[in-house]
C-alpha cells in the first residue's frame, strides 16, 4: 500500500494518475475529504500532516509514503508566514507515523539548491525537510528540481504570467541567476518509476534538463517560443516586495507562494552530476521541447 501526501496537488495530482496506471493500491491523504475514486486501487483518508494522529492512522499498512507537501500557501489565517515551522512540524509527525507503522520508504520532492551559497527561506526550509528525511533512519528517496515545466507549477505558472501579460518585461538582479529546469512528465516518470529500482533507496538526486539557462534567457525562450515580442529593462535591485505583490494579483498563484519563490530567484539551481540516465534508462527532454509541449498541452485545455 502506498501514501501518498499532496494529492490534490501539482505534483500528487500527477503521480497519482502514473501510479493508477500500475495497478497498485494508493491511499490518498487529503484534508477535505473525497466521496471516492472511479479506480478501486484509490482510496481518499482525510488526515492533515499537522495532526500527528490523522498520520498515523493513514499510514497503517502502508509500505512507502510519497511526500508533496509544502506550507507556502493556503495555510490557516495567522499561520502563513510561518511556513517553515509548519513544514518542520509537518516532517516530524509524519516520520513519527511512519515509525510507528514500520514505513518502508519515504519519496520525496524538493527544491535544488547550490550548497554553498547563503539560501532563501524557502530553500532553506526545503533543505531542512530534506534533512529530516534522511536523518530519520527510514529508507528514502529524495529528488531535488528547479523550475518545473508545466501547467499548475507554481513557478511556471509566473513565468507564463510575466511572458503573456508584459510587453516590457523588467529585468531585476536575478537575471544571471543559472537554473536547469525539467519538465514535468520527466518529473513524474522519475518519481514513478524509483519505486521499483534499489539502487534509489537512500539516495537524492538532482533533476533538470541538459541546458543550463539564467532566468533572463528561459524567459526569452518562452516568449520566443510563444511568438511574442518583448522589451527587457534592467532595473538595478531586488524589487522583492513589489514584483510578489503586482505578481500575486496577476498570476493565478497563492501570492504567499509568489513571495517567497521571488525571493529564491537569488538562488542558483544547476544539478551535481549523477548516473541516473544509467539507472532509468532516459534523459529528460530538452528546455524548448518542454515548452513546446507545454504550449501544445495548454491550447489543447483552452480550446
Ligand atoms: N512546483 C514546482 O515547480 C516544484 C519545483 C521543485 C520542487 N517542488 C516540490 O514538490 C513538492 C510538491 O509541490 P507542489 O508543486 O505539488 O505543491 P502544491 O501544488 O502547492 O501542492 C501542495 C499540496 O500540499 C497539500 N497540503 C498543504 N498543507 C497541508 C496539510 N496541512 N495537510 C495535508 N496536506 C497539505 C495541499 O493540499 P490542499 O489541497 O489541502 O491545500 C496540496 O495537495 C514540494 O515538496 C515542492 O518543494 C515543486
């Protein structure tokens, strides 16, 4: 029996439907519950993971536990900016179910992160789940992405919000920061298919295409893939607090969530090298064909 957290999700949405597919038994926590699922292998528990005992009932008979959790957004009133504390807590219960019910394995996906650079509160905070992960004695499997390329993804959905609605696109000090970003069904096949491969237990990997873009020229990309002309300005500074705010009200993102990927914009996230193309068999597809589906997907659920 599997667990998996975060299914109404970007990411547990997605699983969810990959792991349909295999014909195993799937337990989903949710916090408003479901009536059911057409699939007799999916079952809805409704648990929250800062209810230690919601926990440690959903995970009864439960072999591996796919975590998607994050806190940024749609927390109750008064405790949002205290995302990380609630995710610290939310780790903790839920390491604390799985020993109580002798969890197997924990499957997980987090932030990338340059270890030696000084990072935002939201990567930070992800590194700390991260490392409650695996400090915890139980078998896991951590994968580690930055911008995600797809519809519903948090940092995508701003990015496609900055290329359509602004002619001008003001540049702020970001604008070198490197990423490597991936698309999102490459996402979903690496946490899908990890199950059944040993050679993932215990291990964490970084996830990304093969190009490594600055933010300024994964915008030029998309705009160009888009068909849409568009005028940079550099503007010297951050401009944190005003882009989450004009962004927030724009995008169709919690504007919490806006705030604080603003800030990790500062953050480089290129992968350490690893031998997982040896492992699972595939490489992910590069930057443009990612947008190009992306944009195919999309027109395909506007028409
Ligand atoms: N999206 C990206 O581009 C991206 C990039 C790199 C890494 N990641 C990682 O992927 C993981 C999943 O992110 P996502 O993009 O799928 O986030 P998401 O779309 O915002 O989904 C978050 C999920 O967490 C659930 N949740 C929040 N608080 C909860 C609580 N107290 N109890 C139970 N469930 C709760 C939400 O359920 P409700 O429906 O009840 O709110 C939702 O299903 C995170 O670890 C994130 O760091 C994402």
């Amino acid at each position: 029996m599997i667990l998996l957290t975060g299914a109404t999700g970007f990411i547990g949405s997605r699983v969810l439907q990959a792991l349909s597919l295999k014909n195993l038994q799937i337990r989903c926590l949710v916090r408003k519950p479901r009536i059911s699922s057409d699939d007799p292998n999916i079952t809805y528990i409704k648990g929250d993971v800062l209810d230690r005992d919601s926990l440690v009932a959903a995970t009864k008979g439960v072999d591996t536990v796919y975590y998607f959790i994050h806190m940024m957004g749609n927390q109750p009133k008064g405790e949002q900016k205290r995302f990380d504390i609630l995710d610290r807590a939310a780790i903790e219960n839920m390491v604390e179910a799985c020993k109580i019910n002798d969890v197997k394995r924990i499957i997980h996906l987090t932030g990338m992160r340059n270890p030696n650079e000084k990072l935002s509160h939201h990567l930070q905070s992800r590194k700390e789940v991260e490392d409650i992960i695996k400090n915890s004695g139980i078998d896991h499997t951590i994968f580690r992405a930055s911008v995600i390329i797809g519809r519903g993804g948090a940092a995508f959905d701003i990015l496609d919000t900055v290329v359509k609605k602004f002619p001008i696109i003001p540049v702020f000090d970001w604008e070198d920061t490197h990423v490597q970003p991936i698309f999102i069904d490459d996402v979903i096949k690496y946490l899908v298919e990890c199950l059944g491969k040993k050679e993932t237990v215990n291990r964490c990997f970084d996830i990304g295409c093969s190009q490594v873009l600055t933010y300024k020229e994964l915008i030029q990309l998309y705009a160009k893939e888009l068909g849409l002309k568009r005028i940079f300005i550099r503007i010297p500074g951050s401009w944190h607090r005003i882009s989450s705010m004009v962004l927030g009200k724009l995008s169709p993102v919690d504007p919490n969530v806006v705030y604080w990927l603003i800030e990790s914009l500062q953050n480089n996230m290129v992968c350490e090298p690893n031998n997982l193309n040896k492992i699972f068999g595939f490489e992910p597809v590069p930057f443009k064909e990612s947008l190009r589906r992306s944009i195919i997907r999309n027109n395909a659920l506007n028409e």
